[in-house]
C-alpha cells in the first residue's frame, strides 16, 4: 500500500539525517503532511487535527504519532514497524486544557530525547504557535531551532520512482484539460464544467486513478478575470467571455499543474491576444533556457527580457518547485523563480513555470510542468502552449 | 457577490466585537479563512499563503490584508471599502527574509493599534507559530492574548439566512449520498466512483451550484475500514464488500455531512449488521434528546447508555458543530459532543453527529446533520439512516 518501496524511504530519511546532521538537529518533529508522505507514505486526511513525525538520530526509522483513530491508516499506508505507532487519546482532539503536543513530549521524554537540539517547522500551517508553546513548556531542557523547510529541500530532486509518478500526473493533467476545453461552453453553468473536470481529476486515466489535488479548480471568468484564487458559481457562461483555468492532475499526491485560458468567442479582444502573445514567447524563451546549472533567477531574467519589449509586468515570482503536496498548496516552498533565488537547477528538478497576468480589463494565465533532464527539460505532459479559441 | 447581506456582517462584526470587549481584546487578528469569510464575505483559495483580517474596536470595517494577486478577489468577494483591502509585495511570499507579519505590524503600527491588546488564534492551521514571533518582535508594545476560537464561538448560532444555505447544502448532500450509491457496485473502480461523487458535490442541484467540501470524499473499503480518513485507489469493489462514506453537501462553504455505510451483498457479516443496529439504535436515541436546553455531554451520555447493553464502544467524541468551512476541516472547533463539554443547546446551533465505529474486523458510518429548533430538532436533509445493501 505504501507509494514506493522500503529501500526508498529508508534513503529518504538518510538523507533527511544528513541535513540534520550539517545544521546540528538530533530530533526532526515534522508536521506537514507532505514531508510526512514522502519520508513514510503515511497518508491520509487526518492533517486536520495534530499529528507528526519524529525523525530521531538515534533511531533507524521515524515515529508516527497521530490521534487514536488513524494508527490503523498508519499501519496500512506506511512500512513502520508497530511500536513506532503511538496513538493519543481522542480527549486531547480540540480541548482546552490538553494539548497533542503534551503527548508528544511524553513520548520524547520516554525516549530520553528530551535534552537534544530539536528542529521544528516554524513558518508551517500544520504546526501552530500552540504547539510550539507546549512543547517548548514540556521540554524545558530542549533547544528548539527552525527545520521549516528541511525535508522540502531533500524532496527537491525526484527519484526515477516519482519522475513515474509525475509522468502519469501529466497524463492525468492532459485529460483534465480536455474534459475542461469540451465541457466550458456557451450556456453552460460553471458549476456543471466544474463538476466535469473535478470527476476526470479523480477518475485519472484507465491504468491510473487520479487523486484529490492540493489546490480545487480554479476557474474564473466574467469580473473574476482580475483575480488568481476563485472557484465557480452557477452562472452560466456567455459568448465572447474569458475563462482563466489553473487545473492539474494527480497521481499518489503527486502534481502536475496545468493552466490555460478559453476565449469563448472567434475574436478575443485584442489587449487580451496581445497579452497572450506576449506571455507565450517569454514563457517559451524561458522553457527554452532551463537547463542544468542555471540558477532560478536566470530562469526569470530569461522571461522578464523576453517581454521586455512589451508592457506586461508581472510582479509575482514567475514560478517554483513542485511534487508531492496536500493542501492548501502543490508549491514544495524551496524554489522561487524569481530575482535572489540563485538555487543551481539539477536532473529531476521538477518546476512549475505560472506567467499569470490578472488586470482590470484582461486576465491570461497559462503554464508549463517541466521536469529538468541531463542536458535541458521536458514537460509533464503533451498539450499546445497557446490562448485557445472556442466558438 | 458576497453570500450575504452587508447588514448580516455588519451585525457579525458588532457581535464579534462585543466578545472582544469581554475578554478586554482590543485588535483582532484573525488568519482562520472560515472566520474571515464570515466577518467580511471574503473567499478565494489563497489561505496556502499568509493573510489576515484586523478587527479594530477603533473602525467599523475590519481590514483585510493578503497577498497583491488577491486584493481584486477581496473586492469581488467583500463589501469592504478600498482603504481596508490592503495588500503585500510578492517577494514576502515563502521568503527567508521578510516575512508578511513585518507588513501587517506596519499596518497595525500606521493604525496606531500597536500598544493595544492584540489577539491571535494561537492554535490554528493558518497562523503559524513564525507568524506569532515576528508580530511579536515587531510589535514590543502590544500585549499579545488568545483569542483561539472567539470567532468560531460567535459563529456557533447561525442567522436564518445561514440555515436557508445549510438546507440548500442538505438537499446536495442527499444527490450526492445517492449518486454515491448508484456508483459504487461490484467491477466498478473505486476512483470513478470517487469521481461521480464528487461532480455530485460540486454540480448542486438545478438550482443551487455545489461547493467544494473542507474534507474530499472519505470512501473506505477492503482492509481500509479499520480507519476513518482515506480516500480511494484504482482498485475495484468486490461482491461482499463494506464501503464506508464520509461525504457532505456543501453550498457557498456552508457544510451539511452525509455519512453512511454500503454493503455490496444480501447478507452483511453477523458482526457488521449487530454493530448497525446498536448503531443505529443509539444515534436515534442522541437524535431524539436533542433540543434546546439539553448539554452537549448530555447527548454523548444518551448514546452512550443507549448503547451500553452492547459491546460497542466509541472512544471518540459523537459530533461537534457544523457550519461554515473551509480545508482541511468542516468542524467548527466549538462544541463537541463529549464528557465535559456542558455548552447549552439552543435554537439554530448546527450538529453532526457521527458515530462512527473502526475496529479490526469491522466498520460502520452513519450520521446525522442536524439543527436545533425551537423545541427539538430538524435534520438538513431528508435521508434514511440505515446500512444500506446493495447486492
């Protein structure tokens, strides 16, 4: 049941203690769901009350601690041995007086790990500023220091394994489109082409189920055009209107995104083919220049010359890492592809290049999900690079 | 565009501000995207980056604060007036350097709110204990206090309006919970079924446009049913299979749970149906004492005897509120229906109910969304509670 095989785990979580080891942490206590995944295959959506990792240099394979109810998805979706389940009891689930993490720090105290460096995940959404509070109380003798983002940077290059996985998001993510571009249609509730698309994210492909993405369709049209993050409503569309679609596909949690945009019509107003030309010949020189041993900031000086030219300005980061994720969000949060991210680009990097413009009269978003391979890169999925017309 | 009348969140904000003033609270910082949709209207998925709402006893409108790319959505989704949509430059995005507190303790400093008594939601998903620490250096004279739940409390009894949408949601739950039973069959692959679902929740009704739930379709089955929180493979249902269902209707984040459980055959195992009917019959008991009045570890208690000739046992709470939600959870962390918790029932507070019972030779799912009336109770949709076979 677990995604990969034993071996890989195992070399996941050396490598997370190499990392420890270099910035001095002896305890890892890992609280994204995403790091949890990747360093066990534990899955599950119990992320929405406490539960961690332990990842300890005195021991072989990490600590799973969650609440009652989940030992047995631990059991079933992870390679760990029994005794390194621990499950807290259901009264510390939302109370005012007990806390998860008072559990926690009984189970590191048995373990006598309760006078080591201890790296937590500080600026992370699944670990709040209680957590730290009691741990930090209950662990009088620890020294806590920052591991936000540790385990995201060893995910950072993809094993051949998920360089599969990713392969398979991408035809799942082509599928998605698809069903997106025949189901968007004049009269037509958005809510119904929403409906649409979310079955084709889950039902994958024949050999391959879908699964449930970190970000829902975003799908906006009419005055949501000046705007990234909205959803759907039951309007229908109109002729000649504008459809910003940020989709993906997903396989084993993980994603390769795909975004386009529809003009419901034969002649797009010409502020919005203009921008569409421009984005698409900075997204292509920028695509064009990936490779290895370029930095992230090359990446998006490439695309910010290449538009040059024009009066396109995008403010935001051009792009960032992706994989494995759960949500709110399939961005990794190590690369930015933006200026003063000089991170070196390796094989089996794995980037999500968005050039999203949202104005007052026009919105454009399209993408790429590219995998950088020996020599340059290649994206996740088959699917024309363009501003497609339909009418 | 926003989901209720500017005097419904005006009348909020007022009750809000009223539970400030008892708790001598004199700046709200909320990050809880529930909480900030209920004061302001706003929605959009962009909580995957930090933003907040600021509520002044000094000013009438709270102040939304969010990332550039979404200030266009907080004026689409929000009666806000311009001055209170103030947004961030890009670069505080995942940065390692500046951080989004330092801009909204800028604001807070501009505002002259910064010697004031500020509370936070300490304990929450979406403000993170970096979050905390930087506000706090940032800010050296204000005093920092919890103010965990104080919104989810002011949420807790919903307006007529409210209930109107939980009913709009109740009747997708019932179309989902059906479409859920048409789909699953002996052959069929798990994540279609997932897919027909989950088109079912985001399609709504002829009338309605669905939502997209706080918590994906929970479907679990085979070895799975020992455990509550998975979701679906490309595996295909086998004669004589238990599925167990933890669905829900959503309409405009308003949340009505359906849950239950499918056998794929005439005859379910003797342990299976014997767990239904204690089941079964405990959670009608809980159904028929609620009413206003009544505490909420009074209805656990009459489960919990109604059950007691049996060796049936839930160490989880039965239910909590309901109302409300965004990911990873559609509970409103106010009520649970456990020992200890002596909150009083009262008319248009919103329940589910969820007995759910995960051993290792068997599992069951029944539930029940209700809302209480003036003199009992009322389910949100009109659905047989029962196991269901299909066979």
């Amino acid at each position: 049941m677990p995604a990969f095989s034993k071996e890989e785990y195992t070399e996941r979580i050396q490598r997370t203690k190499e990392s420890m080891a270099e910035k001095g942490i002896e305890l890892l206590l890992i609280s994204q769901p995403a790091n949890m995944n990747y360093l066990t295959g534990y899955d599950g959506w119990s992320f929405y009350v406490h539960q961690c990792l332990l990842v300890s240099m005195k021991q072989e394979e990490p600590v799973w601690i969650g609440r009652g109810m989940d030992a047995n998805g631990a059991r079933i979706t992870t390679y760990l041995s029994d005794e390194n389940i621990i499950q807290y009891a259901d009264d510390y689930v939302h109370s005012l007086v007990k806390h998860p993490m008072h559990f926690v720090a009984d189970v590191i105290k048995e373990k006598s790990w309760d006078k080591e460096t201890i790296g937590v995940e500080m600026d992370q959404f699944y670990f709040t500023h209680r957590s730290y509070v009691e741990l930090e109380k209950s662990l009088p003798n620890a020294k806590f220091v920052d591991a936000n983002t540790l385990v995201n940077w060893v995910r950072i290059i993809k094993s051949e394994a998920e360089i599969k996985f990713m392969r398979r998001a991408g035809q799942i993510a082509a599928k998605v489109m698809d069903t997106a571009i025949e189901s968007i249609d004049v009269g037509v509730r958005e809510c119904d082409a929403a409906a649409k698309i979310v079955a084709a994210q889950y039902a994958g492909t024949e050999e391959y189920a879908g699964d449930y993405p970190a970000i829902v369709p975003l799908m906006m049209t009419g005055e949501a055009i000046k705007t990234p993050h909205l959803t759907w409503t039951e309007h229908i569309y109109e002729a000649d209107a504008p459809v910003l679609l940020e989709l993906t596909g997903v396989y084993r949690r993980y994603h390769a995104p795909i975004a386009r945009t529809i003009f419901l019509g034969k002649n797009p107003p010409s502020l919005m083919q203009e921008t569409a030309d421009v984005v698409l010949e900075g997204l292509n020189a920028a695509i064009e220049f990936v490779k290895p041993g370029v930095t992230a900031e090359e990446v998006e000086e490439t695309w910010r010359k290449a538009i040059a030219h024009s009066t396109v300005v995008k403010e935001a980061r051009l792009g960032y890492s992706i994989g494995l994720n759960y949500p709110p969000d399939w961005g990794e949060q190590t690369i930015s592809l933006r200026p003063g991210d000089k991170t070196v680009l390796k094989p089996n990097m794995a980037l999500h290049l968005i050039p999203g413009i949202w104005h007052e009269e026009v919105g454009f978003e399209v993408d790429a999900s590219i995998r950088v391979t020996e020599t340059d890169n290649e994206s996740l999925y088959d699917y024309p690079i363009d501003l497609i017309l339909k009418g």
